[in-house]
C-alpha cells in the first residue's frame, strides 16, 4: 500500500466545476491532492442572449459556455474557443460546429480574423464580469463588430481553509498550479493574509502562461515553473519533469 502521507501535495486552485477534469489527470499521479478553489463562480440569471445578426460565438473559458447555456442560449452558432478544454465543453453541450484556437486571446483572435468576415454578422463573447486580455478592441480595429455578454461573476475566496494553511506550515505543499492570472494575485494576497508566504519559498508554482507568471511573482516561490503553451496538457507534462526529478 503506497504511503500517501509520504508523497508530495500539490493545491489546486481553480473553481470547483473546473477542477473535476483537473483531479481526474492528477489522480493517477502520486500525488496527494488538496482544492482549494480561490475562485467562486456566480452565473448572472437573465433572459437567454440575443443574437439577432450573429454569425458566431466566442468563448474564454469553459465557464463561459456554462452560463450561456444556462441562460438557454442557442447551439447552432459556430463556436470559436480559446483553447481544448474550452471547446471541449461547448462540444459537449452540443453545439453544432466547434473550433478550438488551442492557446491564448491572440491566438483566438487570429483564427477569428481567419474564419470569419466583418461582413458576416457580429461576434459575441458570452464572458465574465472580469476578463483577462483586449480580445474585443482587437477584433474591433479588425473591422468585426464584437459584443461582450457578461453572464457570470468569479468572486474570490476571502480567506484560505485552515487545512491550506496547515498543510503550508507543515511543509507538505510541494507544488501549486495556477491558470488564470487573477487567481495567482488572489492567491498572493490570502497567501500574505494569513501569514504562510515564507512557507512558499518551498513551493513549485506551476503556471498556464507568462502571465499567469507574473501575477504569481508577488509570492517568494521556490520556482516559477512556466507551461510550454498554455494549455492544460502542457502545464501536467511541466509537472511531471518536475516529478521525474524527484525519483532521480
């Protein structure tokens, strides 16, 4: 029987919903797995979204496709996602036609500016209240006509469970994974809130991207280890170098 109070935690920080798909690629690891969502997510309640002269749809988050479809909104638009998880979402909620950009907003802009005209409609973006990058001003100076829908909210923890913090002090993190740079500020400040940001000097942190880096700069960490591109496999195949090196 393995020991799991031998083998290295990780802290997961994403929201509940999310975190499902995550835990089940860390499960077979070695690893002993702590959530910790910083993130709550809030879908807005509301009548579905129009979309009167539309010719698709744009999504930055797995999210995102949650709360337009519990707001009843229509699958037969072409979807344009950031990224495989994303599109793997609206693909499962049954929209008709799904194309993932397979990395950042930039990337999604440029396959937009590739499949679509300004002629064709406008573009809307069913978000969150808070959005990371310009995706909207760059497909405006692009000519298209972008609609941003907020339709839900991501409303950070106020503190950190008493077993985060313990495990902190106990020295049993060994890594911490971050996705969005908003989570890694937040992290920061409940960090320094309840007084463990010397205890993450020990901490890996891994990150989706430069970003997502930088936001997790405010936190003396070990290391800052960056995913090769941001996407959920490349951050697990960073994790396990790291893991690799711990059996060497």
């Amino acid at each position: 029987m393995t020991n799991r109070a031998a083998t290295p935690s990780i802290l997961v920080t994403r929201p509940k919903e999310d975190a499902k798909a995550l835990i089940s690629e860390l499960e077979p690891r070695n690893l002993n797995l702590l959530l910790e969502p910083i993130l709550d997510i809030k879908f807005v309640k509301g009548p579905a979204p129009d979309l009167a002269g539309v010719q698709g749809l744009l999504f930055t988050s797995a999210n995102g496709v949650r709360a337009y479809c519990a707001r009843g909104g229509g699958l037969a638009f072409p979807v344009f996602a950031v990224g495989n998880a994303t599109a793997q979402e609206a693909e499962a909620r049954g929209f008709d036609t799904v194309e993932s950009a397979a990395g950042n907003v930039e990337d999604l802009c440029a396959l937009v500016k590739v499949r679509c005209e300004p002629k064709n409609g406008a573009l809307v973006h069913p978000a969150g209240s808070a959005i990371a990058g310009d995706l909207g001003r760059a497909l405006c100076q692009a000519g298209f006509e972008y609609r941003r829908e907020a339709l839900y909210s991501a409303e950070k923890a106020r503190k950190l469970s008493q077993k985060c913090i313990n495990e902190f002090y106990d020295k049993k993190i060994k890594y911490a994974l971050f996705y969005s740079p908003r989570t890694a500020r937040s992290f920061g400040s409940l960090a320094r809130g309840a007084g463990i940001s010397d205890e993450c000097k020990r901490v890996s942190a891994l990150c989706l991207s430069e970003a997502v880096a930088m936001a997790a700069e405010s936190l003396p960490w070990g290391e800052i280890i960056i995913a090769d591109t941001p996407s959920q496999d490349a951050l697990l195949a960073a994790l396990d170098m790291e893991l690799g090196r711990l059996v060497q």
